[in-house]
C-alpha cells in the first residue's frame, strides 16, 4: 500500500505541508517507522516546517523503533515552537512514547504540564503505570481523573481492573464492576477478561462463572481464563467439566488451553482424560512442535505413574529446554525412581543445561531417597 502512496506522491508536480503530513502519517501508521523519520527529514530539506500531525507520526515512529535521543530531541523542537501548549494530541503522543520506553519520569512530567487532562492522557499514564509494575501510582492516577470529572474509557478499565488485582482490592473492585455494568460496558470483550482474570486472583470463582455466562460471544481466550481459574484455585473437576462446555459450543482449543487441561488431569490424576488430550494433540498437528504441550505431557504422564509415556513424549519432543527436563526428572522422582531421577540429571549436564533451583531440589529428594535405600538394604 505504502508503495502506491509513494509512487503518487513522487509523481507529484508540486508538494505541501498536507501531502509531505499524509505520506509521514502513512508510514508510521503501517509500521514503516525508519521511512516515516526519513521523509520528516526531508520533509524540513524541502522547506516545510512540520505541523503537529508530522511531529505526532514521528513520534509514534521513535516509539516503534525506541529512538529515544531523536524523540527527546522532537520533544524539544515542539516545546520550542509552543506546539505542547496547542493541544492534548501531541502530549497524548508524548505520553505515550516515554511510558513505552519505560520512562516513566518523563511521562508524568509532560501529564503534569497539560492544563486541562483529558482520557487519553489519563488512559496513557494509568496504563504506563500498570505496565510497569507501578500499581499504587497507577490507582492514584485513576483517582486524580475521577476527581477531575474524567469518565473511563474501556482501556482504562482494562489496566485498572488489573491493579486491583495486584493491590488486592476487593471492594473497589466490585465497586468498579458496578460501574462498568452501570455504564454499560460488562460485554466489552477486553472488560470480560480482565474481570474473570481479578476475580480468578482473588479466588472468586462464582463470580468469575457469572462474567462468562452474561457474555453475548464466547471465545477461547474467555474460557482459557475460566478453565485457568477453576485450574489454580484447585477446582480441576470444574474445569474439565468447563473445557467439555468450550468444545460443545463448537470452540477450538489453543496450545493455552492444552497446558491447563493437562495440568487439571495431573492433578487429579486423570489419566484416561489425559491421553485423550494427548491423542487429540497427535490428531491436531499445529500442536505437534509446541514444547510448552508436549512439556505438560511429560509431567502429566509421569505425576500419574505412567513414566514410560512421559519417557516416550519426552524423546518425541523436537527441543528440550529445562522446563522439560524438569518436569521428566521431577516425575521419576515423585514416583520414587530415583536412579532414573539421576541418570536424566546427568544427561541434561551433557546436554548443556544448567540446573535450576527445582532441578536441585528434585536430584536431592533422589539422593535422600537412594540414601534410604541404602540404610534400608544395610539394616536387613
């Protein structure tokens, strides 16, 4: 498309500010983000001063492709000229840029001097915030723009649903909820998710159940969040029970979906469901190269005593890293075959693999276990 645009513009028999703008724009909005700083260049050798929609191209380029010195230098072009004080697009922009390079300094600084905030420049902090790992500021953040009579956006839902997670804050949580449906936003698909998501964190598993039922749409990702819930708050029978309902609606599962199945048979030890899994990963070929499913295989087959299916899965792995070897090494041990333990602890050393902090603990519950062996054997 790109190409086109270009072929046009250099046919052009003279240029202006709007065509030089529309060609910067095109680049950086389809990922062109070097062509896009090379025709703001050329842009200014031409004699055109750039205007706040090729700045905000720019800006949007550097943020791609993390130039920081060339934004921080546009940065200082546009306070120069007072194009900071023209509007919110271009320190929206800005916000923007300095939270996706993790400068988060630089981000608060350019909100703070916005004389009228609006949700975009809300949304950008708030989600930087979160991203970051900064939740507490994040929550101060949504607060300021509450109190600034700023309405959230589906975004900013998104990124504060999960600092409630992370705070741990129940009540504002459900608080927050009930604005969502107030404002009619609960079948927003990105508000779903990150609801089941807060409410599989804080174990509440009705709820959760209730924001998947209340969906107008079901897709994979939502019943991967109910399946990963039920999953990890040790509710595996629910879901199992939830996997048969995805596959009844006529969904597909994903390699995301296989893991947490697999790891609900483990811990149930369901193996006749679980070689089912597998038989329907063998009959799905795009699952046949993912080492995260054939991984969950082993540990499947080896927590349920089945360790010449693990052995088997595991040789048929294409690559093995040292979540495989853990999971083979941390079966024969749960099943009390240490030498077997051993013998794949050395193997993986051959291999170049080195041992983790499960690796150790699991060649040490081998050790101890031939230990009593020994003792065992001495003592008849």
């Amino acid at each position: 498309m790109m190409k086109k645009a270009q072929e046009v513009f250099d046919r052009l028999p003279v240029y202006d500010t709007i065509t030089w703008n529309v060609l910067i724009m095109g680049y950086a909005r389809h990922g062109h983000a070097v062509d896009a700083l090379y025709y703001f260049e050329k842009m200014q050798q031409h004699g055109f001063y750039p205007g706040d929609v090729a700045f905000i191209a720019s800006l949007k380029a550097c943020a791609a492709i993390m130039e920081i010195h060339r934004a921080q230098e546009l940065h200082a072009e546009i306070v120069k000229v007072g194009f900071d004080q023209k509007g919110n697009l271009i320190n929206n922009a800005l916000i923007d840029l300095y939270a996706k390079s993790d400068l988060i300094v630089e981000a608060q600084t350019v909100f703070d001097n916005i004389l009228i905030h609006d949700v975009v420049s809300f949304g950008a902090l708030i989600a930087a915030y979160a991203y970051l790992g900064y939740d507490g500021e994040a929550m101060l953040c949504f607060n300021q723009m509450l109190l600034e009579s700023v309405s959230p956006n589906e975004m900013i839902y998104t990124s504060i649903l999960k600092v409630c997670s992370n705070l741990g804050v129940i009540n504002r949580a459900f608080y927050l909820h009930s604005q969502i449906v107030k404002e009619g936003l609960s079948e927003e698909l990105n508000i779903s998710r990150a609801l089941m998501d807060m409410y599989s964190s804080f174990g509440l598993l009705q709820e959760l159940q209730e924001v998947l039922d209340r969906l107008l749409h079901y897709d994979v990702f939502s019943f991967n969040l109910l399946i990963a819930g039920f999953c990890k708050n040790g509710y595996d029978e629910l879901a199992l029970s939830n996997f048969e309902k995805m596959k009844a609606k006529g969904l597909s599962p994903n390699s995301n979906t296989i893991v947490c199945i697999l790891r609900a048979c483990s811990n149930i030890g369901a193996s006749d469901k679980g070689q089912q899994i597998h038989e329907q990963v063998i009959r799905c070929h795009s699952f046949e190269t993912d080492l995260a499913v054939g991984t969950s295989l082993v540990d499947m087959y080896a927590r349920c005593g089945l360790l010449e299916k693990a052995q088997e899965v595991f040789d048929a792995l294409p690559v093995h890293d040292l979540v495989s070897w853990n999971a083979l090494i941390g079966g024969y041990c749960e099943q009390k075959h240490s030498e077997e333990a051993m013998s794949c602890f050395d193997h993986m050393k051959n291999e170049g693999f080195l041992p983790d902090t499960v690796t150790f603990l699991s060649a040490l519950k081998a050790c101890s276990d031939m230990q009593s062996i020994v003792r065992e054997c001495k003592s008849i």
